[in-house]
C-alpha cells in the first residue's frame, strides 16, 4: 500500500523550490537557444557570459557568441553555441 506522501513519486520532486526560482522558467533549445521566462535584470553580458537575475540568484549561461535575442516584458532570449546553463 502507498502512503499518502508517495503520490506515485518517486520522491525526487517532494520538496518545493526556493521562492525565488518558483517564478523562473527556462526552456532550452539545444545548444542554441535558452528562454528564460520570470527575468528581473540582466546583470552581466558579455560575448561568453550571460547572467539573468531571476530574484535573489542569477542564471548564468556561458558560450561562445552569446547575443540577448530579444528582451520582452520578464522574458529573455540568448542566442549563440551555449556549452552551460546554471544557478548561481
């Protein structure tokens, strides 16, 4: 029998996210393409690092021949051979 706390999960997604990320979403397209949806600032920009702030953290990407594709609203694309996607 499964307890109630199981759900089905296997327990990988039993504890919330941080607030500040509860409002962050990414997708990325390949190595390409990343979307960050919930942007509050672009902090840092360079041809190889990208920082978003997203809150109280950032989401950094790193490549080569990074360009903010378009900036609407608290949406953001970066564009360019992205090798790293990560919190900091």
């Amino acid at each position: 029998m499964k307890s109630k706390r199981d759900n089905g999960r296997n327990g990988l997604f039993d504890f919330p996210f941080p607030a500040s990320l509860s409002d962050c979403n990414i997708e990325i397209s390949g190595s390409k393409a990343v979307l960050i949806d919930g942007c509050r600032g672009v902090a840092f920009c360079s041809a190889e690092h990208i920082r978003i702030s997203v809150g109280s953290r950032y989401v950094a990407i790193n490549g080569s021949d990074l360009v903010i594709a378009s900036m609407f609203g608290s949406t953001v694309s970066v564009e360019g051979c992205i090798s790293s996607v990560e919190f900091i």
